[in-house]
C-alpha cells in the first residue's frame, strides 16, 4: 500500500515582472572579508533569501519602505530599510561568552541516545520554498546525562531530491522566554544530505561541546542558494505554473504538545497544531523535528 505523506511547504511561483530587486554583499565589519549564509529576510513578511558563498544576496521585494532583517551566528543582528541598502551591508561581530572548554581525551566508553525516531513512522515533512526559515528543538538536560555530558552526534530524516543539499545547524543554550539563549557554539555547522530518503548523521564530536546546563536548542536552517534549488511544474486551476524548492525536506514526529518545538520565519515563535485534514497519526497534532541527539562521556 502506498503511504501518504504531508509536507509543510512554502513555495513561491516563479515570476518575472512586478518585482524589483536588491542585490548587495554581505561584509564583516572588522575583517572585511565576505559573510556566507547570512539568513535575511523582509521584516514581517514571508519573503528571505541567504547570502551565497561569497556573501552576495539578491531579494526581490516592491516595498523600498520595508525592513531587512540580517542574521547569522556570531554576528549581531541588523535591520536596514530597503531604501538604505547600496551595495554593502556591514555585520558586526557579537561577542558572546562561551564556556570554556577544557581538551581532554574523551573516552567515549559511554554513549546514551535521546529521542530516537523510526524512520518507516514518519510521513510529515518540513520543507522549504524561497524562505531560509528555521526549525528548532529543545533538548531538555537531565541528571540522568551527567556521566554523558559531550554532544556527539545528531540524527534527522531527510528527503531530498537533490545529492550533497546543504543546510545549517545552530546550537544555542534554551531560554524559557525566548526559546534560544546564548550560542553555545559561534560558527555555522554547514552539513550535507545524499539524495533521497536518508537517516543523515552529523557528527561534531571534534568540537568537545557539552550539553547546556539549560537544556540545549538545536536548530535547522534551510539555505537558499543555487545549488539547493530545484524547478518544479505544477497544475492548478487548469494552469501549469512553475514553483521552486530548495532541498533538502526534515521529516517530523507527531506530538500532542509543542513545549519542544519552535520556528523561526524572521522572528521565533511556536509550532502550530496541524489541520483536522492531515494524515493520520498527525491530524490535530503538532509537527516536532525528527532529531536524535547522541551524548557521550
């Protein structure tokens, strides 16, 4: 029998008039060099794109009176009006207090995995059109973790249709107000997807990152770049139209409660329950991210 499965998707149509477009290049402030993967959008609106790798971006937007929002891990956030953007926009870096980190030879004879997930069991997926938004997950930290305090590993579902689809993962400290605290690590962790449907396992124990005393957020960024895009045809109304994705999908788990749960479409706010209509084992649940964490000492 053939499954059913949801995905959750902004796309866009392609078009080619009634749009102007901005194009810019994103610069550190102190070094000068290009920023790659900034995460931009238009203030309050449905519409983002991320910097290339050389920093570049183009977003197309009617409105020069409309914001842009700049993010990127260990940068400060910038907001600029159209109007004002030229050529270059300057991010300043942020300096945030990490804990230190002590090197040590981790032994590694221990290992406890949290949240496992049954890759058949999941039929809803997370996807993504022209907006780098971003979906997070909140590993609560436990007792039960102390003799296991270094993050290993991570696990997602992944579909893409698209070999080597590039995403972003960013770890913050949770906060109970404003679900992400502090980073916990200041540099992107840009990783990779094989085409298809795929148990992707991202390994940062080089990093020596312990899990947060607060409880640790784990975030997915889509990245909107060329070589994630993908050009699509569709009918609707008796038209074909062409829309675009970019790769690659994040399958997610039904749950009766979002605590865990958060997206970000130009600021954070909470998962929604899905519709009555959804697929079964989904329909007035909340969609979390399928991510397993992998903890050792």
């Amino acid at each position: 029998m053939k499954k059913s499965i949801f995905i959750l998707f902004f796309l866009v149509i392609k078009i080619s008039a009634g749009y102007s477009q901005t194009k810019a290049v994103v610069i550190d402030s102190t070094t000068s060099k290009t920023v790659p993967y900034v995460n931009i959008w238009v203030e309050n609106e449905n519409n983002g794109t991320t910097s290339n790798d050389y920093g570049e971006f183009i977003i197309n937007e009617t409105d020069s009176t409309k914001n842009i929002v700049f993010s990127a891990i260990g940068y400060k956030r910038k907001t600029v009006q159209i109007s004002q953007i030229k050529n270059i926009i300057y991010l300043k870096p942020e300096t945030t207090v990490l804990e230190e980190v002590v090197v040590t030879k981790k032994k590694e004879s221990k290992k406890i995995v949290i949240d496992k997930f049954k890759k058949s069991k999941i039929h809803f997926y997370y996807g993504s059109g022209k907006t780098p938004w971003m979906v997070g997950k909140y590993f609560p930290n436990e007792d039960k973790y102390l003799d296991t305090p270094f993050i290993k590993e991570f696990a997602f579902l992944t579909n893409s249709e698209i070999e080597n689809a590039k995403f972003n993962i960013r770890l913050y400290e949770y906060d109970s107000l404003n679900f992400i605290g502090n980073s916990v690590y200041d540099k992107n962790i840009i990783s990779s997807v094989k085409k298809g449907k795929k148990t992707t396992i991202i390994d940062i124990s080089d990093l020596n990152i312990k899990i947060p005393q607060k409880g640790l957020v784990v975030i997915v960024e889509w990245l909107i770049i060329e070589d994630n895009k993908r050009e699509f045809t569709v009918i609707s109304e008796g038209k074909r139209k062409m829309k675009i994705a970019y790769a690659p999908m994040f399958g997610a788990v039904a749950k009766n409660t979002n605590k865990h749960a958060m997206i970000y479409r130009g600021e954070w706010m909470n998962s929604y329950k899905n519709p009555s209509q959804s697929i079964k084992n989904y329909k007035d649940k909340y969609s979390e991210l399928a991510v397993s964490l992998t903890l050792t000492n």
